[in-house]
C-alpha cells in the first residue's frame, strides 16, 4: 500500500461512527483532488453489518498497522491507546474527531473536533463549506453514523445541531428517519453468533491516567435480562481481558435502547470506583445505573473523576 495515499479510519473496535465517518471522509478527500482510502482497525459489529449489507458495500479493508510515513486522516478518535501501531512514526495529515482532545503532533496539521453528537455532524459541515455533493449513500451513511452515536437522540450526547442534520440527510437517503434508525439500532443489539469475549470487545475503548489503564466497553441491548444471563462467562473473559492487558479496572455496560439505562459489570482492583462515582453499591460485580448510556459523557468522565 502506498505511503503516499492517505489512510483514512477510525478507532480500534469500530462502531458505526468510525466506519461510515472514515468512508464518508475518504469521499470527501477524493472529491477535492486527494487520494484516499478508508480502512478499518478491527471487526464490524452488527449494526455496521447493517448499514453495509443496506447500500450492498464492502467493510473497508481490515488494517492492524501503519507504515513508516504513512499519510493518514484520523477520525472519530484522537487517542494513542485507540489507534493503529506505529501511528508515532506515520504522518497525521488531518484529525476530525468529536471527543476530548488528547492529541499532539510536533507538526502543524488541520485538527477539528467540535462538541456535537457524532463525528458525521462535522463531516456534513465540511462537504458544505467544500461545496462537495452529498449523494445518496452518503447521506445514509452519515445518518447512520449519527443514529448510532446519539441513540435515535436519546443520548445527552445528542445536540441541536445533530437531529436537524441527520433530518436533512435522511431526506437526501430517501428514508423515514424513525423507521430507518429504530432497525439500525435493533440490528446492533443481536449478539447470537458472538462468543463472551468477542461481545466485551465489540465496542471497548481504553484509557490511561496517571499510570492506572483502563476499558469501558459498551453494547446496545433491548433486553438486559437476557444479556446478563451469560454474566459468569463474561466476568471470565473480562478477567482475561484484565490479566492480558495488565488493567486496574474494567467496566462492561448494557446499555437499555429502549428505558435508557445500563446495567454495569466491574472488575479488577479498582472495581470499586463505580460506586464511588454513581452512589451504587456493587451486587456481584453489578450495578444498574439509572438514566446513563454515554459513554462519553456519562461514564468516562465520572470514572475519570474518581480514579485515585
């Protein structure tokens, strides 16, 4: 592969944000004249499987590693502990992201991240301002992306400029925007051709402060109940998870699509954060936190807070 294309991806275990963002922007970076490819840094899940198989596309071309001087576009993440290996000694052209900045480069380069919902609400901002079409499928996949990360706009991630574009792109796509993100998020919560250890991992992000490490791993569910059934085999495989990367914590949430909460499983020695952070007391290894789903906003920095 050409050092001299631009690899343009999102996160290690993508979600639908990080898949559709890194297409739509790969588009984007093409349509103005610079070559680019979209790659994934890991498996998709289910509700990516959903947009893919919707417009009969391809997942991008699966990548662990980048070359030395490699061109790359990062989207929907910032983060070294989130990113392909050697990204140290490769060339971040471009950062478009929507979380808390944790970058820095010793070059100048064009870094956007704003406080909005989904990494494809700055994504539909810039095909405006470059004056670059917005065709049919890529409309669907920005709508996707932004369905995803905002829960349908049940998330307090969700801001005002979120719903009235993903409204505006679901008019371009040729879809009811209800209908077409109530099957988008029914589709993520299937976990039937899953083992414990590939569900922990669908969508687990870690982090890193002052020398403690830690995942916050998180899954869409429209029945607790019946993912926590297999709570022993999940408590193995997060303490394999724990023991393997060398973790101080490890928090697995299922969260609720449909009465907005999660239920929460703890481990590792500093397991006992979550009820310092939420008021809780752990039953087993478990707790039910009320009205919380974004990881981002809602358990990340609580965590963050308590971490001794």
């Amino acid at each position: 592969m050409s050092i001299n294309k631009t690899l343009v991806f999102g996160h290690i275990n993508p979600d639908t944000d990080s898949i559709m963002s890194s297409l739509v922007m790969a588009n984007l970076e093409n349509q103005l004249g610079n070559e680019a490819k979209a790659v994934r840094l890991g498996n998709i899940n289910k509700e990516t499987e959903y947009v893919l198989n919707y417009l009969n596309m391809s997942a991008p071309e699966l990548v662990s590693d980048v070359a030395d001087g490699q061109n790359v576009i990062l989207v929907d993440h910032n983060e070294k502990t989130q990113t392909a290996q050697n990204i140290e000694n490769a060339v971040v052209k471009k950062v478009i992201d929507h979380h808390t900045m944790n970058f820095v480069a010793p070059y100048q380069l064009y870094y956007r991240a704003e406080p909005v919902g989904c990494t494809a609400t700055v994504l539909y901002k810039m095909y405006k301002e470059y004056d670059v079409p917005i065709t049919k499928n890529i409309a669907l996949m920005m709508l996707s992306a932004i369905v995803s990360d905002t829960l349908l706009f049940k998330s307090p991630t969700t801001t005002q400029e979120d719903r009235p574009i993903a409204e505006k792109l679901a008019k371009i796509a040729e879809v009811d925007l209800t209908t077409y993100g109530t099957a988008l998020l029914k589709a993520g919560t299937d976990l039937s051709d899953y083992t414990p250890a590939q569900v922990i991992n669908i969508d687990s992000k870690l982090f890193e402060k002052g020398g403690k490490k830690f995942k916050i791993a998180q899954i869409n569910t429209a029945d607790i109940d019946g993912v926590f059934k297999d709570k022993v085999y999940f408590e193995a495989a997060i303490n394999d998870e724990i023991k393997k990367e060398n973790l101080d914590l490890y928090v697995f949430a299922a969260t609720d699509i449909l009465n907005s909460n999660s239920k929460i499983i703890s481990l590792g020695n500093d397991s006992g954060i979550v009820e310092k952070a939420y008021g809780v007391t752990l039953d087993n290894n478990t707790a039910l936190l009320e009205n919380v789903v974004s990881r981002k906003k809602q358990m990340l920095p609580k965590i963050l807070e308590n971490l001794d």
